[in-house]
C-alpha cells in the first residue's frame, strides 16, 4: 500500500467541514455550572477549519511559511487545533514540548531548534522575553490569550474568518519534514523528534485499523496528539478538566459525567486516570452503556485495573493495552479478553507484560542489549549471538512508516537509537523485552533503568510484576544501588492506604524466595509516593529513586 500523502487527511478534514459544516470537532470545559460539573462548549468542523485558515493567512502574512520551524506552548483546547491545522495547512513545523520538564530542560532543547515563530500562552511569552538570547531568530511572536508587555500580535485580534480565498498548496512529499516533537526525558535527557507527513498519515491508518475501522464517533481526550489523530478522522473530541502535567489529579467524577453527557465511544487514557476511574465506577455504579473501547498507554496498566474495567463496564466494550512512544505510535496493542487467557498469569511469574502484537504494517525484532551504538544491521547480527535463543530477552527495535527514522537533535541520538539495514530504518526504542512463538511482545522494562548485579542483570518490569500482587501492596520499583555490574537489587514499595508495612514486608520477602529471578533481593524500602513522569503520570522515575534508595541503605549503615 503507498502512503498517502499529507495533504490527503488535510482534503478528508476539510471534506468533514464541508458536508457536515455543524458537527462538533471539539467540546471543551469551560468553567464550572452551579452544580459543580463542567459547562462545556462546543467549536464544529466548519468553525475550526475556517479558524485555521485565518491563522494560516496572517501567519503567511507575517513570514511564516514552508518549513518554518515555530513553537507551539498551547493549553489542550480548540485554539491548540486551530493552530496546529493552520501551522500544517501552509507547511510550517510545529514544535511542542513539555513545559512539565522544567525551564532549564525546557530551554535548552528549544534553544536546539532555533525556531522562527513561536505561539503560546503568556507565560510561555513571559519566557521567551526572559530568555531572549534562547529564541533570537525568532521573527514572529502570537500570543494565545492576553498579551502584556511585549509586541506582536494576539490570536483573538486575528479573528476566526480568512479574509481572502484559501490559496491552492502543493502537496507535501511523504518524507518531509512535518513536526517535531520533543521525548518527557523521563528516562534520559529528551530528544527532538522528527515526524513526516507519511509518518502522520500511516499514523491515521494505524489508528484507524486498531479499532477494527470503526468509525470513532466520540472520543474522550487526555493526550492532544490523540485529538489530531482523531479530529483528522471525523471525530468529536470531548476535552475534560485536566492540568497537561497533572493528568494523574484529573477528576474521575468529571470523565464519567462527559461519557454520560456526550455518549463517549472511545477514550485514550493513561493509568493514572483510569484507575481513579476505575474506584469511581466501583464505589459509584454507572452503566457507561456508549462506551465501546479504552485504549491505556503511557506506561503499563496494572492487570486488576483492565479486570476491573471489563467488571463494570458493558459486557461488549473492549480495553486495550497499548504500547507506543514519540518515535513511533501505535506500536502494538492487545485486548484485555487475550491478556486473560491465561497471560497474565505468566507476567506474575515472570515473563513481564504482555502489550500485543505489532501494528498494522510495524515490524518488531529483538537485539542483543547494548549500551553502544549498533550502526548498521550486519553489526546487530554481529553481537546476536549475545541472545540465547529466539526468545531471549533484549532491545525492541521497530520499523514502519509511522516510526521516525530520525532526531532533529542531537545529532548523536541517531547513531545511539538508530539502524540502517539497506533503506530500512530500525528504531532502537530502548525497551527490553521478547518475542513469542505467537509474535506477542513482552514488555520487561528500560534498557536505562536494568539492574546489573553480579550475579547477572536483572529486568524491572519483569521482577516487579512478581511482587504487585502482593496484599497491601499499591506498585513496586526494583532500583540498583552502587555501580552497574555489582549493584545491589532493592525494591522499594508503595502501600496502599490500609496495608501494615510490617506485614507487607513478610510478605515479599517470602515471594522473592520463590523465584529465581528476585530470590538475590534482601533490601525492601516503603516509599510514600513514586516520582512519575510529566506526560502521563504513570511511569515510575526509577532514576529519582535509585538515589532515595542509596541514601535510605547508607542511613541504615
């Protein structure tokens, strides 16, 4: 099948706003009605394509055109959608990131890009005037709400209506350049990420395949790039109260009421915010009868979680896990009826988590683990006999045309994370993990965050699967203390709010005793509450604590 090219979704977008002009694209919170739920509003097809077509005209007006590079720091909501499409309709490059990340993180990666244009919030503004020197070469500056003391123009000066005719654009090759997109840097210092058109356009088809190509209808939005994907596919995208960097604190109560109001058919969510869904639902019983599928990512789901969701939801609603990154999304999912079919079972024995098969038209294989850079395939051949057998564990790699064949920066990822094997590109995801006989992935934690002992490495997923079904016990985090190659295995544990540490203690140390694999574990450390990465609010930062850790065992000496 050839790759569409960009402009292909872009036609199907605007073919939705011309033959259902008043069908809603984005319904969005706006503030609270008295009785504490969320007053929403709603931006249709037709509003949000002339709405970026206006931005699309004045950018063109004020230099910004093919290629310009041009940062995008904009809360989740219709003017976010407004100014990508209009940003992609004359062939700019956005750039987004995580603010989360922190300023000085935040800052250096944007000064690596040395954008043109830069959009956002007035803090977002405030910054850039702060550090001036990080954005010298930019030429135009919008800012999304009010302006205060710097030039440029507004988003609300420029109105919603294109004064002249949309003019004819030539269509974009498949492998050019169309956003860049910057990794959490949760497990290592974040990259900029290139994406294509072809890239964006395999992505809609992937998509559209994983929900067996029924259309989305309605789909319930926690991840902005969830939105596009969605929106380019004709649906309506219902957008409840969250803090992009604090999805974990968003209230479950409010994503039942948008399911309920809107008849919400599809929902993508970290598990940070399902889980509390998951109590609520429990706790307050409520049918949810539109809802047809959830697909979880950002960081593994806890199996008792996707039990208890096929529990009370509708018996023919399906939850899927799945598994992707910036690089590459999707890259695999798996529905919870196979997860059950006696998988689980094996991942609380060890063989970490199952997260499916690859994607439509993704392949996945398996590499020797190496921290060093694999240049081409001939040299990962080279070191496979580092790999017992076919199923042995080590790296993922992935190729597709939704994967990114490359990093806008720095330069040295591309030979850390990339392969050339002829006009293949393989992506190294930096995951560890195996392939079964069937062709299913399981997921056995970070290349980063292995555990080296010297009795041989140890996997974090795959051993902490082990001891989370524990009673009393929340998740648990196997960290190394001291240098890699001799390191000391500890786990350090979250309670839950009614667990005995005392007793939980026991309890683990008698499961390290079954298994091989987690039998050299001796130092077992409660913590009050994991760091957590700033887009998803679900991976653990393993990293943070390796140093609790080290400090807790000297305190101990």
């Amino acid at each position: 099948m050839t790759t569409p090219t960009y402009w292909q979704p872009i036609d199907r977008f605007r073919a939705f706003a011309r033959a259902e002009p008043n069908r809603a694209a984005v319904i969005f919170p706006q503030g609270r009605n008295p009785a504490g739920l969320p007053d929403y509003r709603t931006i249709t097809y037709r509003e949000l394509d002339q709405w970026s077509d206006t931005i699309a005209e004045r950018l063109t007006a004020s230099g910004v055109g093919t290629g310009t590079r041009t940062i995008v720091l904009v809360l989740p909501g219709p003017e976010l959608y407004a100014v990508m499409f209009g940003l992609l309709k004359i062939g700019a490059v956005p750039v987004v990131i995580d603010p989360g990340m922190g300023v000085r993180k935040m800052l250096r990666c944007l000064r690596a890009v040395a954008a043109e244009a830069f959009i956002g919030i007035p803090q977002a503004h405030a910054l850039r005037v702060l550090f001036r020197r990080s954005f010298r070469l930019v030429h135009t500056n919008v800012t999304v709400g009010r302006r205060w003391f710097w030039g440029g123009a507004t988003l609300r000066d420029w109105g919603t209506t294109p004064v002249g005719a949309t003019p004819l654009r030539k269509p974009a090759a498949d492998g050019d350049l169309l956003l860049i997109g910057f990794t959490t840097g949760s497990t290592g210092p974040a990259k900029a990420v290139e994406m294509t058109h072809g890239n964006l356009a395999a992505m809609i088809e992937q998509v559209h395949a994983a929900r067996g190509h029924i259309e989305p209808d309605t789909s319930l939005i926690t991840l902005p790039l969830v939105g596009i994907l969605d929106l380019l596919l004709g649906a309506r995208c219902v957008l409840p109260p969250l803090i992009p960097s604090q999805v974990g604190s968003t209230d479950p109560g409010d994503i039942v009421d948008a399911v309920e109001r809107f008849g919400v058919r599809t929902m993508f969510a970290s598990p940070a915010v399902l889980i509390p869904l998951l109590r609520r639902l429990e706790q307050q019983p409520t049918e949810l009868k539109s809802l047809n599928s959830i697909y979880s990512g950002g960081a593994p789901v806890p199996d008792w979680c996707i039990a208890g969701l096929r529990a009370v939801l509708p018996e023919d609603a399906r939850v899927y896990a799945g598994y992707g990154s910036t690089e590459a999304l999707p890259m695999s999912t798996i529905e919870s009826r196979e997860l059950f079919d006696g998988l689980v079972e094996r991942t609380h024995r060890g063989a970490g988590t199952c997260i499916g098969r690859p994607a439509d038209r993704v392949r996945a294989r398996i590499v020797a683990i190496t921290d060093d850079p694999i240049p081409t395939w001939q040299r990962a051949e080279e070191i496979a006999g580092k790999l017992e057998n076919s199923c042995s564990i080590g790296e993922l790699v992935v190729a597709g045309p939704n994967v990114s064949t490359r990093y806008y920066w720095p330069e040295q990822a591309n030979a850390q994370g990339k392969i050339v094997d002829g006009a293949v590109i393989w992506h190294r995801t930096g995951d560890l993990a195996w392939i079964d006989e069937q062709g299913r992935i399981w997921f056995c934690g970070r290349k980063s965050q292995r555990v080296v002992t010297a009795q041989g490495p140890m996997f974090t997923v795959q051993v902490e699967q082990i001891f989370n079904t524990v009673a009393g016990v929340a998740r648990t985090a196997l960290v190394g203390v001291g240098e890699r190659g001799t390191q000391r295995p500890v786990l350090c544990v979250e309670l839950r709010s009614d667990a005995d540490a005392t007793t939980v203690e026991a309890a683990l140390r008698a499961r390290a005793a079954e298994s091989e694999l987690t039998h050299t574990i001796a130092d077992f450390l409660v913590h009050p509450k994991f760091p957590v990465d700033i887009r998803h609010n679900a991976k653990i930062g393993r990293e943070q604590l390796s140093v609790w850790a080290t400090e807790q065992l000297g305190a101990k000496r």
